[in-house]
C-alpha cells in the first residue's frame, strides 16, 4: 500500500509529502515559533494519518469478530480495510497537500518587514551604505592621524636626543667654569676680567723666566767654548 508515492504498512507512519522536497525553513521563523514549520506540517500528517490507521485496524477487527464471520471470510475483510485505507490515505494527502502550502505560505512565516522584538536591540547595528562610507571616512581620518603623531613623536624624539647631547656638553662647560671659579677663588681673583690680566701676568712671568733660562744657557755655552779652546 502506498502512501502518496511513499510506501506505507499499517505499522508504520507516513512523512508528508513536503518532506521529500526541497523546503528549506526559514531560521528567522525557527527562533519565533520555537519549532520549523516543517516538522509542525510533518507533526499534524503524521498524526492524521495514525487515527486513520488506527480506527481501520479497530473496525478490520470487529469485522472479523465471529459475528459477521459468516458474511465475509477474514481476507475479503482484511482486502476491503486495505482498499479503503488507501483511499483515505490518498485523499488525505490531497487535502493535506492543500493545507500545508498555505501553512507555510500564509500562516507560519514572517513577513521581510517584520521585526522580532528579540532582535530589536540589534536594529540599530544596521547601517545604510551612506552611513557605512561616513563611518569609513572617519577611520581613515583617524588613521591620518595617529601617522601624523607618529611621524610628530619620531621628530620629537630626535630633538630631544639632540637637546640630551647639548645639555651633556653644557653641563661639562659648566664643571670646567666651575674648577676655573675655584681656582679664580684660590688666587684671589673675583671677576673674570682680574681673572684674565692675573693668567697673562702668570703667563708673561713665565716667558721672562723662559728667556732667561735661554739667555743663561747661551752665556754658560759660550764660556765652555772659551776655556776648551
């Protein structure tokens, strides 16, 4: 016996027609019915189709009760159940086929415009193409100018390493004026142009001593030259 294409025993259910076909469900109706459309469709068949089945099978057994025995042998009775199962399955799925399109078309789908109230929160995360482009024009902006900084800092960083090298000789001009004011201050002398006559004097003393230390090593050389000759 068959069910709509589909093989079928008295044992067993039949899947809806719709379950052998392409359907994809939407995700979006999942997550607002808690369920697929799908498996609803599927739920509904498959229980229509188990009270048919059942209440053949109770009236195929009462039929071949000892009662009506005598008008009917068990397989002309078990024959005439399956007939008629058949044509209750068959019109069942002709009817149900109807049913579940427009479930699904009509009843269990949500409209593109429609916004789940879960989802709401999220709504405003949607930006338009003018929005996306602004956002764009202001990342580029802000990368300008973190490069503009960072080009800015490395500058900064060799003025500084330059300021560094010209405090470091100022501080040792600084220690060489410092050890010329303790010796000014040793010597006596307070200003720096006293500071300047007393190192020419100390300087012209020491080219006079100079000269005269030449001009006595040239009268003892020639007194040595007069006594050997």
């Amino acid at each position: 016996m068959t069910c709509n294409g589909g093989t079928m025993t008295s044992s067993t259910s039949c899947v809806s027609p719709l379950e052998v076909s392409e359907y994809d469900p939407s995700e979006y109706e999942t997550q607002h019915l808690g369920f697929t459309p799908k498996a609803f469709c599927n739920g509904v068949y498959n229980a229509a189709l188990e009270y048919i089945q059942r209440a053949i099978h109770e009236m195929e057994a009462c039929l071949t009760n000892e009662q009506y025995s005598t008008v009917m042998t068990p397989a002309q009775i078990k024959e005439a159940c399956d007939v008629i199962l058949s044509t209750m399955v068959g019109k069942l799925d002709m009817n149900f086929d109807i049913i579940e399109t427009y479930l699904m078309k009509n009843v269990m789908t949500i409209p593109d415009n429609v916004l789940l109230p879960e989802d709401k929160a999220q709504a405003g995360d949607i930006m338009s193409t003018e929005e996306e482009d602004v956002l764009d024009t202001e990342i580029q902006e802000l990368k300008d100018k973190i490069l503009a900084m960072k080009y800015a800092n490395s500058k900064l960083m060799q003025e500084m390493t330059l300021i560094d090298i010209v405090q470091a000789r100022f501080d040792q001009a600084q220690k060489q004026l410092q050890r010329l004011d303790t010796i000014n201050s040793e010597s006596g002398v307070s200003d720096l142009k006293d500071c300047l006559m007393f190192t020419s004097q100390k300087v012209l003393e020491l080219m006079s001593k100079v000269k005269a230390m030449q001009t006595d090593n040239k009268s003892n050389a020639m007194e040595t030259n007069e006594t050997n000759g």
